[in-house]
C-alpha cells in the first residue's frame, strides 16, 4: 500500500485535478481510494461525478453550563487557550466557533457545572466514482474545525493498494493534518515567482511530514524557469510537467477530467502515476 | 465606580487607545477615591483569536461599570453587556479627558458593537 498526498502551497495551481487524474489512472491496475481533505472547498466530485450516498454528519464536543451549578469560579475560562468560555460574575459565555474541542474547560471545573454537548460541524460523504472510491468532508460556513474535519475524513481510509490524500492549500495545520502519515507528497507548483515562493513554503511543511517529496510542474511553460532551477539546486525530484494547454483549463471548466480530451495531459498523468508506483505490487 | 480606560502608555495622560482587546494598557479610575490604576492586559494582545473576550473578561471581574474605547467587536461586547458594563466611546482624547467627559455626561454610549475585525 502506498499513501500519496497531492498538496501545493499556492491555491489554484491544479492539485485536485492532478489528484483525481491520477486517481483514475491509478484505478486500471490498484485499487483506489481518494480521500478529499481540501474540507473548505471538497471540489475533486466536481470532476469525478461520484454517485454519493447520504452524508453523515460530524460533530465536535463544546462546553454547556448548567447555570444552578456555576459558581463563576473562572477555573474554566483560565484553562482555556482559546478564550471560546468567558466568566463574568452573573454569566457564563461560551462561544463554540472558537472552542477546539479539546475538553479541557470541563476538566477543569469543580462544580460539575459544565458538561460536553455535541456541535455539528460538517458532513462526511462517500461514493463511487467508477472504480474510485472518493470521501470527502466538508466543513459548515464560519466553524475553525478545519483540522477536525480533516481527521474524520482521514478515519474513513479503506485498505485500498494505493491511498490518494487531496490535500487543501497552504503550509499551516489543515495542510499539515493532511499530509501526516503520507508515504509521499506530490507538490503541485506554477512555474512563476509566485508560485516559486509558495513551492518553498510547502517543501517545508513536506518535509515535516518525513514523506518522500516529488514536484510536479502544472502549466509548464507558461512563466519562468525559476521552479525548475529550485528543484535542480536542492535536488527535488520533478516527477511530471503538464503542459500549458487551455483546451485543460477548458475540460476543467466544464466538470471533465482533461485526460479525456488532452492526450498529452493524459500521458502526463500516467507518467507520474508510473514514477509513484514504481514500487507498488500489483 | 470604576472606570475603565484603554490607554495607549501606562498614565493617564496617555491616549485612549482605539484597539479595545489589544489595548496596550487599561487604566482604571476609582470615582470614589479619585485614583487611578494600572490594569495590564497582559495576555490578550498576544492571543491569535479571542483578545476582546480575554480583556473584556478581565475588565468585567474587576468589577468595573464603565469602559471608555474606541471599538468592540462583538464578542467583547457580548461579555461585557454580560458583566453590566457599559461601553463608551472616547479615542482621540487622553484617558483623563475622556473621564472627565464621561463624568461631564458628554461621551456616547456605544450600544451595539462594531463590525467584526
């Protein structure tokens, strides 16, 4: 079994379509499960057209007081980094976007004022797209669960030959919940100064995750060479270049993986599929 | 009565500082004995989320019944309405103005919060 992570550190560079492309590729000769953790913005069924059975929803623990009980010590607002509980001397406030969840306020209150209720915080679905299996969380409007989110997604993983993580952009905790455990991370990078610098930023983040790292280059010729010469000074491996082609930008457009109608795009894919699974029985 | 000040310095010929939760300092006036006080907020201002719950945390256990700022989100607000604070608006005068003001009857009261900031 191989576990692949599919991040980038810019937005927009092509990570989930790179993922779900090589999700169906992979699926000819493993099998695939591909776990959408981009939980802000779960987009890889826009592409792969999954039938999704009901979603379930998740939930995370936050405070309740019980006011009888509550002597407004202040032990509970004391213990929490997050400042989701204030004491003031008639009320108690809790305010549950804030909470992480970690349980820490009940622990610390010792009139037994404060119990643990669940908050419903997104959803879970799963589907078959073909013979990709895809899961995908996602996270209600204005909740800070993000990595929670990402975690119960990440439980649903399958014993399938090869895992595919969509991870969502960035280099901070979201990314970093996504690609732990990873055996390799596919970072997708524009070849612009723009992209360059974000590369960087999630190169580092990668490498907290002690996973192997390969570059794949998206949209290769449409700006400089400057990610090509990163990768060649800190030895990177670039496992794949797409070529710029706005006949991809287009399939993109309408909901359709590009392989379909891209052949180049197409032998692309399955030329870093190849390089990922080099060492995967078939 | 105590009155709370956001204060730019650590004196009350200081500033009122419009930051409310990342106020570098709250300065407190008792109206009963005419003095003034140091209240440090001391962890709010390094806090990623959740200052203006700390500091409006720590105003209303201190027992105050009047804060002078310049804007509350609506968390803070949420806690100090909670508290029985009332919330002033006095930035662009020195704390000692701004109670003096207060105290003269001419400050408005800010009854809802400010936009999320």
């Amino acid at each position: 079994m191989t576990r692949i992570a599919v991040a980038s550190g810019k937005g927009g560079t092509g990570k989930t379509t790179v993922a779900a492309s090589l999700a169906v590729v992979l699926s000819r000769r493993f099998r695939v499960h591909l776990l959408d953790c981009d939980v802000e913005a779960p987009n890889a069924a826009l592409l792969l057209h999954p039938r999704m059975q009901q979603a379930e929803p998740v939930a995370r623990p936050v405070p309740v007081v019980a006011d009888p009980e509550c002597d407004r010590c202040g032990r509970c607002s004391d213990a929490c980094r997050f400042h989701a509980i204030a004491v003031t001397p008639h009320r108690v406030l809790v305010f549950p976007e804030l909470c992480h969840g970690c349980g820490g306020c009940v622990r610390a209150c010792p009139s037994g004022a404060l119990r643990e209720s669940q908050r419903t915080v997104g959803e879970i679905a799963e589907g078959w797209a073909g013979p990709v299996l895809l899961t995908q969380g996602s996270l209600n409007p204005g909740e800070t669960a993000t990595v929670h989110m990402i975690r119960a997604v990440r439980r649903r993983e399958t014993n399938a030959e090869v895992v595919v993580l969509d991870a969502p952009p960035g280099s901070s905790c979201p990314a970093v919940a996504a690609m732990r455990g990873a055996d390799q991370v596919v970072l997708v990078a524009e070849p612009t100064p723009f992209g360059l610098n974000d590369l960087l930023l999630a190169v580092e983040t990668a490498r907290l995750a002690g996973a192997r790292i390969g570059v794949v280059i998206n949209r290769d010729g449409a700006g400089d060479n400057r990610v090509e010469r990163y990768c060649a000074e800190v030895r990177l491996p670039v496992i794949g270049r797409i070529a710029d082609n706005r006949k991809v930008a287009e399939a993109y457009s309408r909901g359709e993986l590009p392989g379909r109608g891209v052949p180049e795009f197409a032998r692309a894919i399955e030329a870093i599929a190849s390089r990922l699974t080099a060492e995967v029985p078939a | 009565m105590k009155i709370v000040v956001s204060a730019a310095g650590a004196g009350s010929e200081n500033e009122v500082d419009p930051r409310f939760g990342r106020a570098a300092n709250f300065l407190v006036f008792d109206s009963a004995r005419e003095s003034w006080t140091l209240l440090e907020n001391t962890q709010a201002p390094e806090a990623a989320h959740g200052a203006g719950i700390q500091a409006a945390e720590t105003i209303c256990r201190h027992g105050a019944e009047a804060l002078i700022t310049g804007r509350v989100g609506p968390k803070a607000f949420a806690v100090l309405s909670a508290g029985g604070v009332k919330v002033y608006r006095g930035d662009g005068r020195t704390a000692k103005e701004a109670v003096e003001a207060f105290r003269a009857g001419r400050l408005a009261e800010i009854k809802e919060s400010d936009p999320a900031y």
